[in-house]
C-alpha cells in the first residue's frame, strides 16, 4: 500500500495534535463527504456554503481514515469517534501540508492562470505530459485559496509533472497561492475583461494576473500572450520583478511560440506552429482558433520543462473539447440531426468572441442554420451594457443567421444587432429554453453559452433531455 501522506509526516507538517487510534498513513484527502474514497483523509475546511465539521459524521460513515478538525470544533464533534488530528485553523493546516508537499517533490511545476482558458489550458498541459511522466493537476477549476493548496496537498511525492491553475476576482488573491506552488513555469493565457466590475480597467486586471510572476522559483520561466494588448504592460512587469525567462506566444512574428498558420473545421484544426526554429504542422483533436492559441502555451510550457516533445505533439490530435467548453453533440432530430456545441460552462467577452467563431467554423448541410443562444455574462459593472452590445459586431461578422438571445443584459445586444437579423429574445432563460425546444430543426448548427449564474446549461440539458444522440450516418459536407 503506497500511502499519499504518512500519519507521522501530516502531523509534523500541520502541527497537529493527534487524537485516538491513527492508522499508519492515507490514500487521499477529501474535503467533500459525500465524494470521498475510503482510506482517505477528511480535512473539514470552510467552504463556500458550508463548514466541513458539520459532515465528519457522514465522512466516517463513507471510509474516512482520519478527520482534520479544528480545536474550537471539538468540543462540537462529542458523538464522532474516529482517529483524528486537532489543528489550529483546518485551512492553514492544509496550507501547511501543501508547502510541504512542495518542499518534498521534484517535480517540474506549472502554474496557469489568465482570464479565460485557465482550465481548457491545464487539461491540455495534463493530456500532453501525460506520455512523458507522472502528471498531478488541479480537480476542474479548483483555483483559490482552498483549491491551491488542496491540489498541492494531494500531490504525491514521485509527481514528475506538477500543473495547478490559480484563479482570482480580486487583486492580492493569487499572490499568496503561488508563492505555496512557487512554479518553475508560469502562464498567463490572456487578459480580457472577466470580472470587470471588481476592476477599474483591463490594466488593473493585467496587474493582478502578473502576481502569478511573484511566486516563480529562481530561475523560473513566464509564457505571455503577444496577441493581447496587455503584452507591454506584462512584459515591464516581468522585467521589473527581474523574472529569468520571459517568453511569448501568438501569431505576432516576435512570437516564440508562433502560429503561422490555422486551418478550423468541425471536429478538428490544422495547427502550424514555430519554435525553435522550426514550423511542425499540428492536428488538433479539438476545433477553435483559441484552443489552438492555447495549445501554443502548452507546447511552449512542455519544451520547457523537457517533455517527450513528438509524444506532446501527438496529443494534440486526441483532444476532446470539454464538456460546457466547446463539447459536441449530433443528436437525432426526426430521421435527421443537428449540432449542439455545449459552451455554456462560462462566459466573458472574450470566451463569447471565441465561441461565436466556433460555430462560424462548424459545417452544416445545405439549408442548416448557425444558431447563436445567448444568455447574460455576469460580474460586468458599469461596462455591461457596453460589452454586451459589442458582440453585434462578431455575430455579424460570423453571419450567424440566428441570435437567440435571454436575460437582462442580453437587450442591450438585441438592441445593437441590426435590423435584418434574425433575433429572438426572452426575459429569461427558461421562457427562451421553451422557445428553443419548438424552434431547432434539421440540420442546424446550435451553440449555446452564458455565464454559469445565468443558467444557460439547463437549455443544453433539456435539449439533451429531448433529443437523442443522432446514430445514423448521414454525412455533413
Ligand atoms: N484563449 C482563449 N480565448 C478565448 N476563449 C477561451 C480561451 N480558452 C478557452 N476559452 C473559452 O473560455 C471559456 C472558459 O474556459 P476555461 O478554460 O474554463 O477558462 P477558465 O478556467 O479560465 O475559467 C470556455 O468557453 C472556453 O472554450
Ligand atoms: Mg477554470
């Protein structure tokens, strides 16, 4: 039995105080009861809704193999018997067994964050280092302060590869979570206007995101984006904190990891890449001009943290876009189909533009029209009404036939599509998922997306719900 942490090294390196009959040491942690694995340890963190020690009850009943409580909860766990290790703050003690997790490993470590394709960009790192060693990621988009270090905490000591995406909605947030995963590789996807309405403007936000610098081991590397407009701003930011390799990725020639050249498609991309020296023509598993800029990170993170390159390359072409970020669905509409694209994991300005050239690229037969189904970004501020308007010009552009369109802020892009387009609105999304259900025919391209808060997921589903997954063979050209 190889355990993730002995019982010995948790409590030196929490200061715990151990309580009862402890086992020799732990498969996992968990800070969900409902989720966790026998033999694991349940650390009873504060959540966002809920507090961890009103479920060590329901944790010992699934398998816990030890409880992480606080001092001030025990005299509240009276009725829970089990094996535990009294902590001052559960948080702290997790942030404690993190670093120590750091200071044990030899892994290569990187860090991602930026204001969209965090996620998107960690899965890839994970799916093309995958060949070249023992990769440890972050669970989904678990990016803040308990996220960081419970990823850290659940990393084993023989990792190879260790890649953990850092979130923010406010300054001051990543800085302490990447001085406890002190990368030796950081990544700043892109900088747009995602939670705007805790920021004066997009140089604030760039400001925050370079936090991500701060924390770099000595001789660390930073990978920015040269499309974005904040490159300078980042680039100076780098150079002040005397950062030892900065460098860059995009379709601007000063690129290191340059994209000469996309070709988009349906299930997939043709991907033409530069670096060092050399243009290596790419499939991509996975369609999207922005998945492909990310890839260019990707492909850049892995060189540099000496990965098997022809192994990471291949990966590439085995992509599958995740679900609610770009996931396809043919589903059976009478003796024929349509296309969902299931994008309504999140959005911003910047994810929408992204999404709305997705369905621009996706085929369709003869007659099928480009659907756009929209609902409300949220955490805007006083610039809502202006970003919201602004992807008129995009959906023009794309000649997405249709914008269907629900939510407060979504009148404002109603309001600034032109007079021939084909615009259906709705207060709400569940008065726009009723229209949608009637009106989907044959051979359309539908893609749907809003912020998570606005809900526009439950159309996906009840789409999924309706129509079955399309088997027959009939071929788009
Ligand atoms: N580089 C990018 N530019 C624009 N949109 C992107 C980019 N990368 C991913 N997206 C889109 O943004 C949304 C959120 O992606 P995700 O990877 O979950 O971001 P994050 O983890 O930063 O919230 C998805 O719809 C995804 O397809
Ligand atoms: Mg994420």
């Amino acid at each position: 039995m190889s355990f993730l942490w002995t019982t010995s090294d948790l409590i030196a390196a929490m200061h715990g105080r151990p309580m009862g009959n402890l086992p020799e040491g732990i498969t996992g942690i968990s800070i969900d009861s409902r989720s966790l694995d026998k033999g694991e340890a349940f650390f009873a963190i504060k959540g966002d809704r809920v507090d961890g020690h009103d479920y060590a009850g329901i944790a010992v009943a699934n398998g816990a193999a030890l409880l992480v409580v606080s001092e001030t909860k025990l005299p509240a766990l009276g009725r829970v018997i089990a094996p535990m290790i009294v902590v001052d703050d559960v948080l702290e003690a997790m942030v404690r067994l993190g670093c120590a997790a750091r200071d044990r490993s030899a892994a290569k470590i990187i860090a991602v964050t930026g204001s969209v394709g965090k996620t998107t960009t960690k899965e890839m790192l994970r799916h093309v280092l995958e060949p070249s060693g023992r990769v440890h990621a972050s669970v989904a988009s678990f990016n803040n302060h308990w996220g960081v270090p419970l990823t850290l905490s659940r990393m084993p000591e023989n990792t190879d590869f260790g890649i953990f995406e850092i979130g923010m909605n406010h300054a001051d947030e990543i800085r302490p979570l990447v001085r406890m995963v002190r990368p030796h590789v950081a990544i700043i996807t892109t900088i747009a206007a995602a939670h705007l309405g805790n920021f004066k403007d997009l140089e604030e936000i760039a400001a925050a995101k370079a936090e991500i610098m701060e924390g770099l081991v000595d001789d660390g590397h930073v990978i920015l984006n040269r499309d974005n407009e904040q490159f300078e701003t980042l680039e100076k930011t780098a150079n002040a904190l005397a950062v030892a390799h900065i460098h860059s990725f995009g379709s601007s020639a000063k690129a290191d990891f340059r994209m000469v050249e996309f070709t988009g498609g349906s299930e997939g991309a043709v991907l033409w890449a530069a670096l060092d020296g050399k243009t290596l023509e790419i499939q991509m598993g996975a369609p999207g001009r922005h998945i492909a800029e990310n890839a260019l990170a990707v492909i850049g993170a892995a060189s540099l943290v000496g990965a098997d390159m022809d192994a990471a390359l291949a990966a590439l072409a085995t992509l599958q876009p995740e679900k609610g970020r770009g996931a396809r669905h043919r589903l059976a509409i009478g003796s024929a189909s349509f296309v969902l694209i299931d994008e309504s994991y999140n959005a911003n300005p910047a994810s929408m533009r992204a999404a709305i050239s997705l369905l621009k690229d996706t085929e369709l037969p003869e007659g099928g029209r480009r659907i756009a189904i929209l609902g409300d970004m949220l955490e805007m501020g006083e610039f809502a009404g202006k970003v919201h308007a602004e992807l008129a010009a995009p959906l023009v552009e794309a000649g997405i036939n249709e914008v269907w369109l629900a939510g407060p802020e979504m009148a404002h892009l109603r309001d600034a599509l032109p007079e021939d387009a084909h615009v259906e609105y709705r207060q709400t999304v569940d008065e726009l998922k009723e229209f949608a259900l009637g009106s989907i025919a044959a051979g359309d391209g539908v893609m749907i997306k809003s912020s998570k808060g606005t809900g526009c997921g439950r159309i996906v589903s009840a789409l999924l719900d309706t129509y079955p997954p399309y088997s027959g063979t009939e071929r788009v050209e």
